[in-house]
C-alpha cells in the first residue's frame, strides 16, 4: 500500500535535507590521490527495536483540548533480523579518510510488533472501577519488515601526546535508517477485562514507516596491539536527529503522521587480524540509541465521530548487532 500524499511530500524533504548534509560531509574532502582504500564486507545479526509512544497534550479538530497518560498508547517493533554490510574508505593526503557504509537486513521475518494501551477505561469508561495505569488492551503481531541504513562520514587524523600509540581521526557525518514493517497474525487481549474473549485478526493488519536522519560528530580510534592485530573503536554523537514515521491502522482505516526530532549515539566497537597487507578478517560489535520528541497527526475515518487529532509524540530505537568479515586493501 502506498503513503498517502502528504507523507510523500514530507519523505521527499527528509532525503533532500539527507543528499544536502551529504554534500556538505563530501565536499570538505580535498580531490588528491588516495594512498589507501579499503573494502569491507561483513555478515551479522541484529537485535533491537524501534517504539514509538503516543499520549501527553492532545487537540481533537483543532478545537478540544486535553491532557492523556504518557503513554497512552506504545508500539514496539523488533528489528531481529540477519544483516549484511558492505563499506568502502579512502585515505587521502595519509590524514583525511572518508568512508561510506550501507547495511541491509536479509531475511524480512523480524520478530513481534507488540501494541499496548493504557488508561483508557480510566478516561472513556469507569475511572472509579479502573486505575489510570490499567493496561486495557494488549496485542502481539507477527512482524515484516525491509530495512536500510546508510553512514558516511569524513575524519581527519590528529596528533593526541597523551595517547602515542593510538591513531585518532575526529570527524562528522550523517547516518540515515530506513524501515518498513507489515504486521498480520494478530492477538488482541484486555488484560484489565480478562472476561473479554480474545480477538484473533489473520490478515494484514498495520503498515508503519520509520525514517531518521542523525547528522552526527565522530571520534574514532585505532591501535595496533601487533603486526598482525588492530583494534578500533568508534563514537558517534548527535543532537540533530530528525525521524518522521507512518502509522496505517489498515482496519480502523486511521492514518497517522509524525515529525520529531532529538539525539542519538553510536557506539562501534571491532578487531582486525591481518592476513597479509591486503586482506584482513574483521569482527565487530555496533549498538545504536536514538530518542526524538515530537506531534502525531491523526486523521479519522469519515464515519468516525472525529475527524483529525494531534497528540504528543515518542520515537526511540535501540539497536544491537554484532558481525564478522572479510576487508581488501589495495
């Protein structure tokens, strides 16, 4: 199913505000010979999440104002999937290197979307019989999902005393995560109203789109235990991450758009054993956080009793993977 318009319109500036962070990072590279270029490729598996939270001030059509439990509403989407990498890095003038690094996930089965509800009995039913943080509705979903990420950045290597044996590069760059998920198989359950019989829906159930773009500062290390054994380790810092995300109730036919921004970290840890000169086996460790506060836009169905709605808005994605491979020197 494809976005509707609007989401069309808002995705096409998050890429042009991506190709122009890009620009920038690629243009302060000076075009002379490369002394060095390396590439990598890698196998691995990821394990994490992605989650966004709904609750906090909300306007229903732009008149009725109000405040909800925060959260009022969360869904959490794993991203358990096997992954495969592929990098490419120059090093020109023997101090500036950038580098470019896509990843992708392998096999689309990522585990369980799960879909948590509180409070509502407390604000719509009987807030005398039910407590404000009474989880009402419960729901655990098989999971699809196709995913991107893209990292390039530019370093330039320093001269730090009190660290002679460590090579140290300081640099920016920009990493983007692209992610669609489908749900379907879903149990739905009320755990405040255990009488309530389950529901179970075969079908397709949820589309939701999550996209992210982290300008970012970096700091990466590198030491040569051996000839033959070189460790590295890579920070990444950010407080310019902006997410926009999707969210298709396909059932209840409501839509739901969000725009938020905030901070995120990366933190990559590896090991190289060298072959020979030219070919090196690597392994390494990579775990990612970002949190974005922002609005949902919420758009009814026209039978509904609302049209449009605005709400508070949380997205987080904490993500882990480890992987090994093979690098080419030349």
């Amino acid at each position: 199913m494809k976005p509707a318009k609007p989401l069309h319109k808002k995705h096409v500036k998050h890429f042009q505000r991506y190709f122009l962070n890009c620009s920038i990072i690629t243009a302060l590279a000076v075009p002379v010979p490369a002394l060095a270029v390396n590439i990598e490729t890698s196998y691995g598996k990821r394990h994490g999440d992605i989650t966004y939270q709904i609750g906090g001030q909300f306007t229903i059509d732009s008149a009725l104002k109000g405040r909800a439990r925060f959260p009022l509403s969360e869904l959490r989407f794993q991203t358990n999937t096997p992954i495969v990498s592929a990098s490419l890095s120059h090093l020109f003038n023997e101090e500036w290197m950038i580098s470019a690094l896509v990843t992708k996930n392998t096999n689309s089965s990522a585990g369980q979307m799960q879909d948590s509800d509180w409070g509502l009995n407390y604000s719509f039913e009987n807030p005398q019989a039910f407590p404000r943080d009474s989880l009402d509705i419960y729901s655990e979903s098989r999971l699809k999902m196709s995913s991107l990420d893209i990292k390039i950045d530019l370093h330039k290597k320093v001269n730090v005393n009190f660290l002679p044996l460590w090579e140290i590069f300081v640099g920016a760059g920009i990493y983007s995560q692209r992610y669609d998920f489908e749900t379907f198989d879903t149990i739905q359950s009320y755990p405040s109203t255990p009488e309530r019989p389950k529901i179970i829906l075969d079908e397709k159930t949820l589309i939701y789109r999550y996209d992210s773009t982290m300008p970012f500062v970096s700091l990466k290390m590198k030491h040569h235990f051996s000839e033959k054994f070189l460790t590295s380790l890579f920070i990444n810092y950010s407080p310019w991450l902006q997410v926009s995300d999707y969210d298709n109730h396909i059932l209840r036919k409501k839509t739901s758009e969000g725009e938020s921004d905030g901070w995120g970290i990366i933190f990559d840890v590896g090991i190289k054993y060298l072959i020979n000169k030219r070919i090196h086996i690597q392994a390494s460790v990579n775990y990612l956080k970002t949190v974005a506060n922002g609005i949902q836009s919420q758009q009814f169905p026209e039978d509904s009793e609302f049209d449009s709605a605005e709400i508070g808005l949380r997205n987080t994605s904490e993500q882990t993977s480890a992987s090994i491979g093979i690098s080419y020197a030349f």
